[in-house]
C-alpha cells in the first residue's frame, strides 16, 4: 500500500524507470544493485530513486524528446524499495555497457555522476549481482593464488609477505638489501609500497636489478623460490608497460614477479590493460584511495565488497581487502570478510545477493560439484574456466604483526590469502630478518595448534616479537 501511495506522487519519466513488479529480475538480463539512499531536498523515497535510476542510465533531468522505443528498453528499473532501511534495488539492463568487457564503462553508469546528483543526500552502492551471461563478457583473473602457491611450493598456510619500510627515501641497493633479509628470514613475497615508482634517489632500474640481484642470493641461500610484486603505476600507458617489460627481460624466473597497480588511482582502463597484456602473470591491485569511497561513515559511494567485485570482473589475480578491524585500518568483518570470501569462493553470499561466479547453469551437475570441491578447499577451474570465474586473492596488509596472524584467521575462517606485514616485520627489535623469522614461526605455531606465547619459549625470534608488540603504545 505504501509503495502504491509513492508510485502515485512520480512524475512520467520518473515512471519510466521504476517496476516494483518486475517479473525475475535475476533472469540474467539485469546487473542488480542494492543502494543506501537518503533523498535530498523534497523528494521522497521512491522519487529520488527513479531519478538515481534514470541519471544512471539513459535519462537526464527531464524526459527528451529524443526517446526511442528501444532506448526506453536500456532504462534501468528501481524494482524494490525498503523506506524503513533506506535501501533501493535497481535493475540495469547489462546491454547498456560496453560489450568489450569494460568495469570502467559499468562503474560510469552505476556510481558515476549519480554520486553528485543534488536529488540525493546519502547514495552508496552496496553490493551487485552479476549474471551468468554478463560474467562471460568480462576477463575474470587468469594466473590465481593457486599458481602462486604452486610456484613457491606453499601450502596449508597463508602466504607470508612484506611490504618494505620507511615506506620511501631507501636507495635503491638498501631497498633491495631489506627484501633480502625478510626472504632469507624465511618470507615468500614482498611489495613495493604504493606510492613507489621512478625517485631520483631510487631510479626505477636500478631497483628492478638490485632486486633480482637480492632475489638470486635469497633463492640459492634458502632453497626456496620467491616473489616479488612491482608497482607499475605510471604517468601513461607508455611508461607502465615500459615498466613491465622492464622486469620480464630483467632476467626474472616466471612466477617470480607480479605486476602492482593502484587501481583506483591510475585507473580501470590500466588494470585491464595488464590484466590483457599480461596473462602470466600475478595482477596485484592496490586500492589506494578506496577510502574515500568505502568507509562506512562516508555516506557517499561503495563498499569494499562492490569494489573487490569488480576488481574480480576486472581480472585482476588479488586486490587487499581490509584487516577486519585486527589491524590498524578501518575495517569491520562484515565488510572485510564478506568481500573476501565473496571474491575467493566460487559461489559466495553477499549482504544482499548470493553471487554464483559460474557462467553455466547453476543446477548443472557440473557447477555444483564445483561449488561443492570449492567448499572442500580443492583446487578447481584450472583446465575448465569455461564453467566459471577464477577466483580472486584476498591480500592482507594494514597493522598487522606476528601476533595478530591468528587473530586474523581465526576472524577469516581459513587461510587463503596473502599477508604483506610491514612494521610487523621491519619493527622487531632485531631488525627484518629477525621480524621474518617471527612471522614463519607465528605461522608454524598456528599449523601446529601451539600457541604463540608456548611456541615462543623455544623460538626467541618470536618470543621478542611477542615482548615488542604487546607493549602499550605511548
């Protein structure tokens, strides 16, 4: 009845984008998406979102003369409303967007100019639900954290990484020095830090040698393969593929490298690019930025789970998705975990929508033996990508340290991610190579059900990280 009462106060083109009785919106026409909205001004619930609906897809602020009856059928439609929650549910016919496989294209409609529209005081999109045709359309991740596991020979525990600190002003031998203490400390991967690039007093080149230098002296030291993840954001396409080429003829073992991108920064159009260009290789986003999107209290925007959704769509290998509040970003499990989960699994439940990442029938006999080996922790869509999306690797970084490793699965419920602990590790009062060793231990101590504080009477290195890091900070 009330929903009768606003459909009647909705002028005629704000009619044209609203059908609460859509029949099947998940009949694999529409891109569904649930927003938070707060009308602004004097409009009412339903107003503002038909008029959400309309700027976010062929409409403008009034009704043209220009219509077509076929561009009337591109028309997204608000098909449910909650006035007590302040939610909207709106349908996007997925022919709207570019059919090339474009998430820069989607995300224009869907949180592009809609974000500034006056008709709205709060708009934040909360979760999407793809459908199984739409996803056929788009690159999905090709080299996964099963290949990255499969190259270090890493299983049935987290893959432990670093990001280097200071987090700028090393040259580029001292920088390089830093990743040789953490990998011979017994560390997998390690990151540039974001804001990396080509600085006078660490000149990109000579980076990029100094590190396969230090990677060489670390592999035949420990017998153990290793990776690490280059930020090639940059200025302009031509340099970040420079950038790229740079590291695959630097003499690098394949699998020993990944490409870091700043995603939100430098662009959907650049993660795409090295998500095409370079199959092989391990796509590493980092959100930089995100929160100005993604925290809870900003009430314009998306969620961290929106965005890692997309970043999956998009292809990339991993995007970093939050502490969950154990470390020292802002982060709740709710939002955290869930974007996780929901780009790791092949079918996950968001806040709102199950998403299947299969693009056959989800009944299929053959989709739900995925679902069921996936939930079983066994390795699938490695010869049948056909039948679905690859999964995207969750990386974890932002506060954490040897003692927060546990804390961390516990709240993640397993272990498939990659951790990338930076004063975790350079912190310890030993320095790097030490902070690696307490991190491998934490690690050993939780494969082995021992706790960390018994653990450590016989590993010092872990013992000290323990003293350091549980003091009250001042």
């Amino acid at each position: 009845m009330a929903s009768n009462n606003l459909i009647k106060t909705l002028n005629p083109k704000q009619l044209a984008y609203v059908k609460l009785n859509l029949p099947d919106p998940k009949n694999g026409e529409y891109l569904l998406a649930v927003f938070h909205l707060v009308p602004g001004g004097k409009l009412n619930m339903l107003q503002a979102a038909a008029e959400v609906a309309a700027e976010s897809s062929t409409g403008t602020n009034f009704q043209v003369k220009t219509e077509t009856p076929f561009s009337r059928e591109m028309n997204a439609l608000v098909y449910q409303i909650d006035v007590k929650r302040n939610l909207i549910w709106i349908a996007y016919p997925w022919r709207l967007f570019d059919r090339s496989g474009n998430v820069q294209n989607i995300l224009t409609y869907i949180v592009g100019n809609v974000l500034g529209m006056k008709e709205v005081s709060a708009l934040k999109l909360l979760d999407v639900w793809f459908p199984p045709a739409m996803l056929e359309q788009y690159d999905g991740p090709s080299y996964t954290l099963d290949d990255m596991r499969k190259y270090l020979g890493v299983y049935n525990r987290p893959i432990l990484g670093t990001i280097i600190k200071p987090k700028m002003g090393l040259t580029s031998a001292e920088y390089a020095e830093v990743c040789y203490d953490f990998w011979v400390g017994g560390g997998d991967f390690v990151k540039n830090d974001e804001p990396q690039a080509d600085q006078d007093f660490c000149p990109y080149d000579k980076m990029v040698k100094h590190v396969k230098k230090a990677m060489d002296m670390a592999v035949k030291k420990t017998g153990k393969k290793k990776v690490h993840s280059f930020n090639v954001s940059a200025a302009d396409f031509d340099i970040m593929i420079e950038r790229c080429e740079m590291i695959r003829n630097a003499g690098f073992e394949k699998g020993s490298y990944a490409f870091l991108i700043d995603g939100i920064l430098a662009g959907w159009t650049a993660v795409q690019t090295l998500r095409r260009r370079y199959p092989d290789v391990f796509i590493h986003f980092h959100r930089a930025g995100h929160g100005a999107y993604t925290r809870p209290e900003n009430p314009i925007g998306f969620s961290v789970l929106v965005l890692s959704k997309f970043a999956r769509l998009a292809g990339v290998s991993g995007i970093h998705t939050g502490t969950a509040g154990v470390g020292k970003m802002a982060g709740t499990p709710e939002d955290d975990i869930v974007a996780a989960h929901g780009i790791l699994q092949y079918k996950s439940k968001g806040p709102f929508f199950e998403q299947s990442w299969a693009t056959i029938p989800e009944d299929d006999k053959d989709a739900l033996d995925l679902v069921h080996r996936d939930i079983t922790h066994h390795v699938i869509l490695e010869n049948d990508d056909w039948r679905g999306m690859k999964k995207c690797c969750p990386i974890i970084s932002g506060g954490l340290n040897p003692t927060l490793l546990k804390p961390f699965i516990d709240v993640m419920g397993n272990i498939d991610f990659i951790t990338t602990m930076g004063a975790g590790c350079h912190a310890h009062p030993k320095g790097t190579k030490a902070g690696a060793m307490a991190l491998v231990q934490s690690c050993e101590a939780y494969s082995k059900k021992i706790s960390i504080t018994k653990y450590a009477k016989t590993h010092k290195e872990l013992a000290e990280a323990i003293r350091f890091f549980s003091k009250k900070k001042k």
